[in-house]
C-alpha cells in the first residue's frame, strides 16, 4: 500500500460530496458498499479503491 489512507474530510474534500453522504454509503453493506477500512471506531479509505467504486456506480446507474 503505497498511497496514504484517506479519512472522512479528505474524501469530502476530493469528491465534493458531504460527510453526510459518505457516512450514509459506509452504513450500508454486501458487494455494492463504499470500499472502507474500519480501524476500530474510525474509517479510512484507499483513493484507488473508492474511485473505482465511483466509476462502478456511475455504469450502474447509466445502464438503469
């Protein structure tokens, strides 16, 4: 893992999307959830990861 971990107001910062968003995607669960790390009571985020989730839920909502 060469990319620094990303908390919460980087992700907000980096999509423009609130916290509230963010927060609401990181309740949910199974393959379609936000790709996350939980370390204990925090959340963090690889950039890498997340974006492809962005892009993947884009296809999936233009091919809707």
């Amino acid at each position: 893992m060469n990319e620094q971990l990303l908390t919460l107001t980087d992700l907000e910062k980096k999509t423009q999307l609130p916290k509230s968003w963010w927060y609401r995607r990181t309740r949910e669960t199974g393959v379609d959830a936000v790709p996350r790390i939980k370390c204990g009571r925090y959340l963090r985020f690889e950039w890498a990861a997340v974006e492809a989730w962005l892009r993947e839920q884009s296809r999936d909502a233009q091919a809707a």
